[in-house]
C-alpha cells in the first residue's frame, strides 16, 4: 500500500465524537463515565491508525477498511481492561495456601462484616466511651490477645517485621542484640535480621555455629553492652542433621539472670493447637510466653488467619516501653485492620471450632477425600475442553506457605493439564499457552508448573460457588487458549 493509499485509509477511520454517539458506548458512559469511555476510544482509534501505518501488499489493503460496529466492538474490549481493577480476586491454586504473593490468609466472614462496619461509620477508635476522654487504639485488642497468649500487655502494628524492629529499636538500641548464628534469617522481600538489627541501632552479637548453639555460648557473650537475647523461629527453612539449639526456657533463665529481656520472634504465630488439628506442631506464643520469653513477636496473617499485623505479647512494662517509643505511631494499625483483627481473635476465644470458622484453618484441615471429590465434579468439563491437552486427577501435596512448616506437606489432589503432541518444543509452548491462558481470565486462575504439566492444586477451591466460577470461565479459557496460537516460547503473550 503508497503512502497516499495509507493516509486516506487512515483518514476514513470516524472521529472520536463519532464512536461516543453509537448507542452502545452511550450506554456505557452510564457505567464509566464519560472521561473512560473516550479514552478507550482514543486507545482503539490510535491502535487501528497503528496498524494501518505498518499494513503494506494488495492484501491488507482489502481489509484496511474497518466497520464502525468493529471499531466499537474494540473500544468496549480496551474499555474492559481500563476499567478492570488492578487488585483483582483470583483462583489460588498453586497448592501453597497462605501465599505472600496471593494475599495471604483469607478473612473470615465476621472480619470481613467488621471492617465494612468499621468503613461505614464512626467508631470509638480511640475515644473511651466510659470516661468520655482519649483512648488508646490498642485496647480495641490487647485484652483477647493476653486471653489467648498469656502475656500481662499486648500491642499491634503494620507486619511482624515492624514488630521486630520496634521491640529492638525500644528495648536494645545502642545495644547488644544476642542470637545463635542458625537463626540469622532472610525472609521474602529481603528481610534479614541483622539488616533489621542495624535499623534498629543494635549491634548483632551472633553466637554458636550455624547447625549448633550451646548454652556455654550464650553465656560466655554476654557482658554489660548486652541489651537483650533474641531467638528467631527458622519457619522459612529446616535445619537437620548434626543440630542443636537452646530450649526457649534456658535462653529466658539465662537472660533474667544476667538482667536483660528475652525476646522471641516467632514470625507465624499459632494461636491454637495444629496437632490437635492433625497438623504438623506449630510454636505459639502461650508456649514461648509460658516458656519465660520477655516479648514475643509474630504475624497477623500467616497461620492466625486474619489481616495483615505484626502482634507483639509480653511483660507490661516492656510492652509499655514499646508503646511509649516513637516508631509505634508511624507503624500502627489503620480501624480497618483493627475491627478485623478483633474479629479474628473473638473467633479464637468464643467458637468450639475455629477450623470451620477460619478460612485459612478450614483449607489447612480440608480431608484429602473431599479435595478428590472436588476434582471428580469437575473432571469432565475439563477434559472435554480441549484436543491437545490430557487433563488428569492425580495426588499432590500442598504446602502451608509464607514460611511456615516448609518441610511439611499435606496430601492434596490437583487436575493436571499435560500437553500431549508434538516434540518437546511444541509440548512447551503449549503448557505455557494455556498456563498463560488461565491468567488472563476473567477471574485469574493460578497453578504451578511441574514435570511438564500445570498442576491446578484443588485444596483452596472449598466452596461449591467457587466451583462454578471456575468452570464457568472454561469457554473463555477455550476462547484465551486458541488467541495464543502464535505465543513465543516462554515467552508473555
């Protein structure tokens, strides 16, 4: 196609104006809004003026013209994806439950009921409704977290990375900070302890090797600079073999005879019993309290169940300590969180079964019978999806996730999607056509890929209305799918 041909194909493409009168796209500026609707309009008009530019041969040049019902068909699509939220709900079925990248643990219903009231109107945050005077935020919680740990005095903030660097900023800046050399850890994000310690003005005195620490090594280390002894849960990794560590309760008589607290960052946090639950052990914070820890840190959203918080427990005048420090305001909990934290531990105190009434313990204790009968119901619409991929019901296992119990697997079963043509090549480049085709659904579904099939890991699909939103996106599964065909290897579509 000349360049006179190009321009006056270009120049037939309606003025924006013209596509904002078509009746459909009125009707979704009712919806949109006017701004939004122009936009995806002027987004689809420089798209088409795009393509035109690169059009070139007798062949393109018949099917240059495009018809304004066309043009407004590609203006609702581009308004689709503007419109589309960034945060958007998804399908966890990678088979780590509480997963950092996901969200983490899903709220209960009485969280969530808390949190919109919370939204919707005013409340007592820090208002004392007895005495008609300022409150402190953190009463809303710190009786139903001592009930449920044992602590005299709780307080709460953002995550328990900010727990840990506000207990050692409050209780041992320009000090010695003491732990066994194993428990130096590295969490997602970069988190590091001794990064966390330098944060907070402490000097790191690490001890014992990494596979083993002794009782004579904490001792022989602590001298008049010491400010406190730390011990740090390796949730995130195992260490076996040749091992040994120092019991919670030595480390605290060792600390109280020497004058300093005794600090226990337990990064998950459990606030029941996993065994009793058929889980693998979890520490909870009534052990390391009981145990004799000064102050104990760890999350609101891992293996509690609830929002994003870092909880720390203990002795009131170091919790009081903690509290008094100035990084607490800049790191404290919105109403939001609050209302839903509260609502989360009133389930913990009040219900005879938080396993069914906490999403994240009711996925965790889910029978590996009920997760097969899941896989049977939706086995043969899957399979009957498409040619070139074997859909299968086979076992997994899943794991806990954000670093907790990492050598701890529960049995599972996943529908896996297995390409079945072609050479090795082309089996590739499907498993990612239709992994990548699973992302871009409406609803996104997310698996793992493994031994050259994607694994759809079917533990955290518990609901049966759940279950019809995922097999209600299998014709545009179909539809995605086909739309890859020429998707690089490995590569985004």
């Amino acid at each position: 196609m000349d360049l006179k041909t190009t321009m006056d194909v270009r120049r037939s493409l309606p003025a924006v104006d013209t596509l904002l009168a078509h009746p459909t796209l009125q009707k979704a500026q009712l919806r949109h809004g006017w701004r939004l609707v122009r936009e995806a309009i002027r987004l689809t008009l420089e798209s088409e003026r795009s393509r035109l530019a690169n059009t070139t041969g007798r062949t393109e040049h018949q099917h240059a013209n495009i018809s304004l019902e066309t043009l407004t068909a590609r203006a609702l699509e581009r308004l689709e994806q503007l419109a589309r939220p960034n945060s958007r709900s998804v399908f966890n079925l990678t088979g780590t439950v509480i997963h950092t990248n996901l969200g983490r643990s899903l709220l209960a219903e009485p969280a969530i009921e808390a949190m919109a009231q919370a939204a919707r109107h005013p409340t007592a945050l820090e208002y004392d409704l007895d005495s008609g005077g300022r409150g402190d935020r953190d009463r809303l919680v710190e009786p139903l977290l001592c009930e449920l740990t044992g602590a005299e005095a709780a307080t709460v903030v953002n995550n328990n990375a900010g727990a840990v660097l506000l207990a050692l900023s409050a209780l041992a800046c320009g000090r010695e900070a003491v732990i066994s050399r194993g428990e130096l850890i590295e969490i997602g994000g970069a988190f590091r302890m001794p990064d966390i310690m330098v944060s907070a003005g402490c000097r790191l005195h690490e001890v014992g090797a990494t596979n083993r620490t002794h009782v004579r090594d904490f001792q022989a280390a602590l001298n008049e600079n010491t400010g406190l002894i730390v011990k740090a849960h390796t949730s995130n990794y195992a260490i076996t073999g040749f091992t040994k560590s120092v019991p919670e309760s030595e480390l605290a008589r060792i600390a109280h005879a020497h004058g300093v607290p005794f600090l226990v960052d337990l990064g998950s946090g459990a606030l029941t019993d996993f065994s009793a639950l058929g889980l693998p052990h979890e520490s909870q914070p009534r052990e390391a309290i009981a145990a004799g820890a000064d102050v104990v840190t760890f999350s609101g959203d891992k293996l509690l169940g609830g929002p994003q918080a870092g909880v720390i427990v203990g002795r009131r005048e170091l919790i009081d300590t903690i509290k008094r420090h100035p990084l607490k305001r800049a790191l404290r909990l919105d109403k939001l969180t609050l209302a839903a934290l509260e609502a989360t531990l009133r389930l913990y105190r009040d219900s005879d079964a938080p396993q069914r009434d906490i999403p994240t313990l009711a996925m965790l204790t889910r029978p590996e019978t009920d997760i097969a009968a899941t896989g049977e119901r939706l086995l043969d619409s899957a399979q009957a999806l498409l040619d070139d991929i074997d859909v299968s019901l086979a076992p997994c296992s899943s794991q806990l996730g954000s670093g907790s119990l990492p050598v701890d697997r529960l049995p599972s079963y996943a529908l896996v999607w297995r390409p079945v043509s072609g050479d090795r090549h082309a089996r590739e480049r499907c498993l990612r056509r239709i992994e990548a085709a699973f992302r871009q659904l409406p609803r996104p579904v997310i698996g793992r890929l493994h031994d050259g099939a994607l694994y759809l890991d079917l533990r955290c699909l518990h609901h049966p209305t759940d279950e019809d939103a995922f097999v209600a996106q299998f014709t545009a599964l179909k539809q995605r799918y086909e739309s890859l065909l020429d998707m690089p290897l490995g590569g985004q579509p």
